[in-house]
C-alpha cells in the first residue's frame, strides 16, 4: 500500500511516501520546504496559500515517484485557524501562535474566565498561544464580525483539506487541544463558547482518527495523470501522531521534541483536577483508547531562535555545528528556565539568555558553544521536572523515556536527558509524526487492526539509539540547584 503523508512544522513542511508491504513501512521524502513566519507591522502570519501550493507540489511529486498511491493524511501544529464564509470562501489571514495579540489582552480575557473554570471545563492547560485566547483576543480587539459573518472556523490541517476536498469537518486530536472541547464528552463545550460568544454555528462536526472524509479527484489541479486519492482524518495534532508512533508506547515517558518539547504520558481518560491546574499539565486526545496528558517545554525553538541569529550576524552555523561546539564547552556552568516567557517571542534569543543568566546571578555567557550547552543541559533538567509532575498525577514510576521526532536525532540531548533523569533513554525514530500519521491510514483500510499493532511495525520498520544514565551524582546535584532557582522565580 503506498501512502503520502504531509506534516508542517512550525519551521518547516515535509511530504513523505509511504510503503507498507505488509511486514514493514518504509519512508521517502518527496518534498521539503521552509514555513517562515510573516511579520507584518506588529503582527505574525504563516503564508497558508505557500503552504498549500507546497502541498500541491508534493503531492504531483509523489504521484511522481508512485502512481498507486491510496491515500493522504495531513498533521500541523495546533491552535491556528482560518475563517470560511458562509458560501465556503476564504476570508482571514492565518495568525501565528506567537503572535503578541493574546499577550495585550490577556487581562481582559481573564476577567471573564479564571483560569482555574477554563481549566475544568477543557482539560487542556493555560496557555495565551491556544486557539480560544485567539478568538477571545479578536472579540477585544473589534474583529469579532470576522466570526458573526463567518460560515466555517477550521482549524489549520482542516483547513488546508478543505482546499484540497472541500469537505468541512474538524478532526478531533486537533480540537481537543483548541481550549473549547469537553474532552470528557467529545463536543465542543457550549459553556465555552457561550462565555465568549461564539457562534457554535461556525464549529464543524468533529470526526475521529482513521475516518475517511473526502478525495482529492481528477479535476485537482495536483493530480497529473487523473484518477483519485481518499483523504484520512489522521492524527492531525502532529503531537498526537508523534505520541502514536513512539515504539516504547504507554510503557514510557514519551517525549515528542521538536520546535517544542511535549513531555507526556498517556492514559485511559482526561484527568483534570486541582493538582494538573496548579501544574499546568494538559490534557489532550489521541487515538482513540490512547489520551494524553503532558506538558509542554519550550524545546528546540531555542537552538533554532539562536541559529538564525547567528546567522543573521553571519555565523554560518548548522545544527550539528551548534552541538559540536557545545561539547566542547564546560558542564554545568549556566542553566535557564526554557518556560520563561521571554524566551517565547523570537528576536536575539542568545542575548535574552545572557540577560536570563545574568538576572539569577550567574556570568554572561560569551560564546556560541556556551548557549547551547546552557540550552540543552536546562532541556534535560526541565525535563526531569516535568516528568516528576507526571509520575505524581499518574501515581506512577516510570523506568524508562521515548524521545521521539528531530530532537531524538541530537545525542548530546539524549544523553543529558537519560543523566537528569537517571532514566534509561529510547530515542527514535526521527520522523515520528508522520510515521503516525501513516499508520493511522494503515489503519483506516484495515491493514492494521490497533495502536499496538501500528507500534509493532514501527518497531519492525525503523531503529532506535539506546542511552544509558551516566555521570548521576553530578547531574543530581545540578539538579537540586536547579529546583532551587525555579522554585525562587515563583
């Protein structure tokens, strides 16, 4: 069976062909590109008409490689939408998560719900980047008669199926994450809504992974030699299908790391109560039987930020570069908090993380090697953190970690994670997420029968490095500095 599955990160796009040949998948990329943030005065963008062109290409590019393809399944990131109108036209700008729009009215978003009543009623954590914090933001800001002469909100993977289908429908792993879904019902929350006014009108139906909802036919303008590829409703969060492709399963933290980090755990049902509210912890769907509850760190969006300043100033450094430079530099001499919300806009992340250093009473960090080991050694200890948050509300000891997606490739991570943590570190495989997403679609033609049986194949299919704790006194006692600065900056 030969697959094509798309999946858009926030710095880049990716298209992969799938094989399946009944014992093992196999993967190919057939395209690549860039997804670049767009500022335009005081605010930020995606270019979705690119990334839909992109899309187009890739597919043409598959079709290309494999003339047999069956299906395609699309994932993102979360909480960025697009409006339809009522006659199913296009008609917003896609905004960016990090947009600084929530941040100017975050007071007011607040004043009519707490935080803790948003908490109870979604699950989801506190966040000003969610999709309802967006449309709160738009109500304040007098941009609401976007939503009163809307037909259709869908959310970013729905949205650009919609172009290639126009079919409307909003998949589930996406809209659990959205701030506006009783996840213990599977709807949309009407107390939610009601509270912000919007319109529950403009909410599509929400359909489960592995439902087929639409074809891409031969009037596309993608498809060269005609005939028709069926859309799935995959896993469409790209956290989602990275959680369902980590071989370890329910047997580990997973950790999917990428421009985030999501540190989690799965678990049968939501668990929403007062302790994930102080701790912020999510709770978010997955594939059906699969919930998630996690956390999220701020991850490689620090090297990246960081890279493109370097590169900016010059400094011609490639990812590898970075970690190979940090190695070289002395252990434990600066630490950050990740989560700190300076770190979540960019613009010359290496002097936010000086200044960050210099603000707790350590030295300014001078070179390039010195930010990144700094960067990294703070992931692994964040990390720790986090899963002992986790281990707590599950009342659970887990012995081992999955590090799935671009992060798991970054060995000097893996191994600090396995030193903070004093847990034994799986990491792999690389493209976690879209290899999710294919075996969602494996599932939907019923090549597959179950999540466990999608895990053994990505076991058959694809390698993992295996990293053993080391060097555990010195880490636990950086550690211990560490959660005495975090809990000093509360």
């Amino acid at each position: 069976m030969k697959m094509l599955a798309f999946d858009l990160g926030a710095s880049a796009g990716k298209i992969f062909l799938g094989s399946f040949d009944g014992n093992s998948l196999n993967l190919n990329v057939v395209k690549r590109f860039d997804n670049n943030q767009i500022f335009v005065r005081d605010e930020i963008f995606w270019d979705v008409l690119n990334i839909f062109d992109c899309i187009k290409d890739g597919i043409t590019n598959g079709l290309q490689k494999e003339n047999k393809i069956i299906s395609i399944g699309l994932d993102s990131f979360s909480n960025d939408f697009g409006l339809l109108d009522k006659d199913g036209r296009f008609i917003s700008q896609v905004h960016c998560y990090r947009d600084r729009r929530t941040k100017r009215t975050e007071e007011k978003i607040y004043s009519m719900i707490s935080k803790e009543t948003l908490h109870s009623l979604c699950g989801n954590q506190n966040a000003l980047f969610g999709t309802l914090m967006q449309l709160a933001s738009m109500r304040i800001e007098k941009q609401f008669f976007l939503l009163k002469g809307a037909g259709s909100l869908l959310l970013l993977p729905d949205l650009l199926i919609y172009f290639l289908t126009g079919e409307i429908y909003s998949e589930y792993t996406i809209s659990s994450v959205s701030q506006m879904m009783d996840l213990n019902k599977g709807t949309w929350s009407p107390e939610i809504l009601k509270i912000f006014g919007i319109p529950i009108n403009i909410m599509p139906s929400i359909v489960q992974p592995g439902t087929r909802i639409g074809k891409i036919t031969g009037n596309s303008d993608c498809l060269v030699n005609g005939g028709e590829i069926e859309v799935v409703s995959v896993c469409e969060h790209d956290t989602a299908s990275a959680f369902l492709a980590a071989p370890q399963g329910g047997d580990s933290i997973i950790i999917s790391s990428g421009t985030w980090s999501l540190v989690g755990v799965e678990t049968k049902a939501p668990i929403i109560n007062d302790y994930t509210f102080r701790h912020n912890i999510a709770n978010e769907g997955g594939f059906p039987g699969h919930h998630r509850l996690l956390k999220n760190v701020m991850g490689l969006w620090l090297i990246q930020e960081c890279r493109r300043h370097y590169i900016q100033q010059g400094m011609e450094f490639s990812f590898e570069d970075l970690i190979r430079i940090a190695l070289l530099e002395e252990p434990f001499k600066h630490m950050i908090n990740p989560n700190d919300e300076r770190f979540f806009s960019p613009g010359n992340m290496p002097e936010k993380i000086s200044n960050f250093c210099v603000e707790n009473r350590q030295e300014r960090l001078e070179s390039p090697g010195e930010i990144i080991r700094c960067v990294v050694e703070s992931l692994a200890l964040q990390y720790r953190l986090v899963i002992e948050e986790l281990e707590t509300v599950v009342n659970r000891k887990f012995s081992q970690i999955n590090i799935v997606g671009g992060g798991s490739n970054n060995g000097f991570l893996d191994q600090c994670v396995a030193n903070a943590t004093g847990k034994s570190v799986y990491a792999g495989p690389i493209e976690a997420t879209a290899i999710g997403n294919l075996v969602v679609q494996l599932f939907s033609f019923g090549e597959i029968g179950s999540a466990a049986q999608g895990r053994q194949l990505v076991r058959n299919s694809f390698s993992m490095d295996l990293y053993e704790p080391e060097n555990i006194p010195e880490w636990e006692a950086r550690y211990q500095e560490y959660s005495q600065m975090i809990n000093f900056k509360k």
